[in-house]
C-alpha cells in the first residue's frame, strides 16, 4: 500500500540552526501539506502546496518557513533559524483532489 | 474561521462497553468531514470520510454519523487494541486548490482488557 514517508524521523538540532524535513508523498497525489503537533496539543495547519506553489499557509507559516519541491518525488519544509518553540512533531500529508489527506509517520524536531 | 470541538478529552472504556465520541463543527461550507486514528509517537491514520448529513461508515467495531452540526463515531464492543487518540477534521469548501484539514483536539481513548 502506498505511504508518505518521511525523514528524518527525530532531529535534534541547535537554537538558530537550520533545519530541513523531507517528505515523499504518495506518487500519484497532487496537493502536499505540512502540518505540526506540538506535544499534547493538536495537529495545526502548516502550508498547502500545489502546481509547484503554495496554495494556503497559516500565520504560523511565517517567514522563518519555506516548502520546496525540487523534484518529482520530494517536498521538503526548511526552518531557517529554528527557535525552541518550532519543537514538534512535524507530518507531511498528501491527497490526489478533495478527500482524505495521508499522513507520514511525522518527524520529531527538538530545538535545544 | 473553522472550529472542531471533541468531547469527551479522554475516554476509559472496559473491554465489550460500547460508547460513542463526539466532535461538534463549525465551517462555513461543510466538504467534508473526517476521522483518524493516531497512536502515540505516530502520524495520523485515516478511517473514514462523510460528506453528507444522515451518512453513515462503519469499519469493524466503529461507525461513524454525521448531521448538521457535528459527528460521532461509535464505538462496538471494543478490544484493547481500539486504544488511540481519535482525530475529527473538517475539510471547507472554500474553493480554489486548497483541501486543508482543521483537526480537533481528539479523544484520548483506553479500553482495559
């Protein structure tokens, strides 16, 4: 059965550093998204990608976030200069049109 | 603005006591509405898609009904395994080329054998 995968799966990073999450959506799906988890609370709305553009962000999708597809099969989420409160837990997700979204096993980022 | 809410926030269930969850939304044009199941440490795990008021899934001991205003998904004699958190969406349908979910906080789930 397809799936999102995605790496790495825990990355623990500096204050300031950056950060770059991969993810390889389902090969036929159109539209790509990240979302985040902080511990304990619920999974928010990052960015929506599609045709090569970001189609919707959240005003936590601030200028410290981008999204790139470089290729046909990666979509990656860079944080520039990461600060303690970006640690979460970080899925990709994509879906071919409307419907259900799939979701990747997610990856853990720690900001010491 | 979109808005889930999910009650109750935790659940503690005896293995076989059946029970429901509920998620009540708010959105300005319903597309659909969606639950998922997530394991701790794990990305969330589709289980059913409704899209119209009266629609009913259901997928071995859980079954999902939407009306109007909100979901419930009932669970049937459920075993040890059933234990996650479960995850309402709602997907708006606010045209354009965006299927962006809004998640509710979710029912923390424990059925003890």
């Amino acid at each position: 059965e397809p799936e999102v995968t995605q790496t790495p799966s825990h990355q623990v990073t500096q204050m300031g550093q950056e950060v770059i999450l991969r993810c390889v959506p389902i090969s036929n799906h159109l539209y790509f998204y990240w979302y985040r988890q902080i511990l304990g609370q619920k999974v928010e709305f990052l960015v929506s990608f599609y045709n090569n553009e970001i189609s919707e962000k959240s005003e936590i999708f601030d200028d410290q976030f981008s999204v790139e597809r470089p290729d046909g099969s990666n979509f990656t989420l860079k944080i520039r200069s990461t600060k303690l409160e970006d640690s979460a837990m970080y899925f990709c997700a994509s879906s071919r049109f409307t419907g259900e979204l799939f979701f990747g096993e997610g990856s853990r980022l720690t900001v010491l | 603005e979109d808005q889930v809410t999910q009650s109750p926030e935790a659940l503690r269930l005896q293995e076989g006591e059946s029970s429901s969850l509920n998620c009540s939304y708010t959105v300005s044009g319903l597309r659909g509405l969606f639950w998922y199941r997530q394991d701790p440490g794990k990305g969330p795990e589709f289980l059913f898609t409704l899209y119209s008021a009266g629609e009913e899934k259901e997928k071995e001991r859980l079954k999902a009904t939407l009306t109007k205003k909100e979901s419930f998904l009932h669970i049937t004699a459920p075993k040890p395994e059933d234990s996650a958190t479960y995850l309402c969406a709602v997907q708006a349908d606010s045209g354009g080329s965006n299927y962006k979910l809004t998640f509710g906080k979710g029912t923390l789930l424990t059925v003890n054998p």
